[in-house]
C-alpha cells in the first residue's frame, strides 16, 4: 500500500523535560569522531552515542507492565498491536473543554482501531503550560473505549489521566484491558478524520513498561 507519512512524534534532545519531575535524558558521546580516529586509517571516523534517560521520555508508549507487576512488557507485545492500525481521530480543542468524555466517541466504531484524541495541546510542548491543566479522558471514556474495542488511545497531551488528582484511572482501566496508551503525541491537527493507519513502535525491552516510540501516520493513497 503507498501512501504518505505523517511524523506524530516530539524530538528528543539533551535537557528536554517530559514529566516534570522526572529527570531529563543526557545524550552525550560514548566515542566521540575525534576520539575515534586513533582507531582507524586517516579519514574515517565514527561516533558512539550515551544515553541515560527514563523510559517515559519524549511520545512513549505504554503497555500493561506500566501500570501491573504481572502485566505484558515491551516484549511480551505482539508487532500487530502497534504496528499499522487502522486508526481514526477525534478532535476535542483544549479551548472548548479539558474533559474528554464519552459523548466525544458517540457514534465512532473504535472497534480493533487506534484511537487518537486530538487536543492540540501539543502546541504547549516544552513550556511550563504543557504540565498543568491539561487535557484528559475521563474514567468514564475509558470505560466506553473498552467496551467498545479499541486496540490502542493515543493523545497529544501531558497524560491520558487527570493529574490533578492521585489517582490514574484511564491508566488502570485501558491497560487493564491490554489496550496500549501512548501520549505526548503531535501533529494530529494534519491528520484526516479516518483513512489511514497508525505505528507507534517501541525496541523490544524485557521488564520495561514504557519507551519512546517513533508515531507516524500513513496516509491510504487509492
């Protein structure tokens, strides 16, 4: 199938903050080009990058180890659960309500589909704004996605759940049902409403919940 790519994924850089209080990614050389050279003939170079980070850095996926001790890890996820799905979009503007709740999926199938909510709160990314007030699903959404079928919920905000409160039902409900999160998503604005399909994949970790991922869309050219 042809198609055209869609990047729905933030850069990660040294210094970024994803989740305040959580510490930072510190991207560095392990070798740098310079320091390579005495290891090979004049005029190759290569280098070696360092990475310390959390996992829930940059658009992360989660899968049910996240939230459960005895929950499927990254590797323990089948490809087909996050690779090409079909997928749809609801659009609920930040500026109309924070709450996204089950009358905003009325009459959308989301059966086997990704579901991508659409907030454009990812205009506040990496400002102060984007960590508070945000917007969320309700526990009552998640109950409705559940039921209804859907394989993955992804949103273009700081959390799925309301952070405001110490409690992470969405969290617990979708990942409880083996349906995948991902968050800190971008670009949903450039997407059609349905017609294409969704990828947000992860390495292959054994006991890790959660990792960035490079999301993209792809566009169905007929």
């Amino acid at each position: 199938m042809s198609g055209i790519f869609i990047d729905l994924s933030h850069v990660i850089e040294n210094g970024l903050v994803t989740y305040k209080g959580l510490p930072a990614p510190i991207i560095c050389d392990y070798l740098s080009r310079e320091d390579s050279k005495k290891f090979y003939e004049e005029g190759t170079a290569f280098q070696i990058g360092k990475i310390e980070m959390v996992s829930n850095t940059g658009t992360y996926i989660d899968c049910p180890f996240h939230r459960y001790a005895h929950g499927k890890d990254l590797s323990e996820i089948s490809i087909e659960s996050f690779t090409d799905l079909d997928a749809v979009v609801i659009r609920v503007p930040y500026t109309e309500t924070l709450a996204v709740t089950p009358g905003h999926f009325k009459n959308i199938n989301v059966k086997n589909k990704a579901v991508l909510v659409n907030t454009s709160w990812d205009i506040n990314w990496n400002t102060e704004r984007y960590y508070e007030n945000h917007p969320f699903l309700t526990e009552a959404a998640a109950e409705y996605l559940k039921k209804g079928g859907a394989k993955l919920v992804g949103i273009d905000s700081h959390n799925i759940d309301d952070t405001r409160a110490r409690t992470r039902p969405v969290h617990t409900i979708l990942l409880g049902a083996e349906i995948l999160i991902v968050e800190h998503l971008c670009n949903l604005s450039a997407l059609p409403t349905d017609g294409f399909v969704f990828s947000a994949i992860p390495p292959k970790f054994k006991g890790v919940g959660t990792f960035p991922v490079r999301a993209m869309a792809k566009l169905k050219i007929t």
